[in-house]
C-alpha cells in the first residue's frame, strides 16, 4: 500500500499541461459568455429567490 507521500511524488513525475489534458479529454474553449446563460432559468424572481435563500442557508449551516 503507498503512502500519501509516495503518492504525490508519482503525480508530480506524471504532471500533464492543462491544455493537453484539456484536448485528451476533448474539452473546448467557451465561445462567449453568451453561450453560458440561460435566461428562463427561473420561472419567477420569487423562485430566484427561494433559490438563492436556500444556497446561503446551506452554505451557512456549519457556521455557527
């Protein structure tokens, strides 16, 4: 069994550029932001809202 030492030796041995392991994986660039928005996501501004209390609750819920 490998250590976690003996581990991260080997991965930094085997590091590969991100943009070669960006075309391995047959990953794009983004054309435009445009391309990343999806307008009627939320059916309401009050569904946007639930959305958005529920994230700052769960990202909070250990802090306290």
């Amino acid at each position: 069994m490998s250590s976690t030492t003996e581990q991260a030796g080997r991965w930094a041995a085997e590091e590969i550029p991100t943009d070669e392991l960006a075309k391995r994986q047959g990953v794009e660039p983004i054309g435009s932001v445009d391309e990343l928005a999806q307008p009627d996501l939320w059916e309401s501004e009050q569904e946007y809202q639930d959305f958005l209390a529920d994230l700052y609750a769960t990202r909070h819920a250990d802090i306290a």
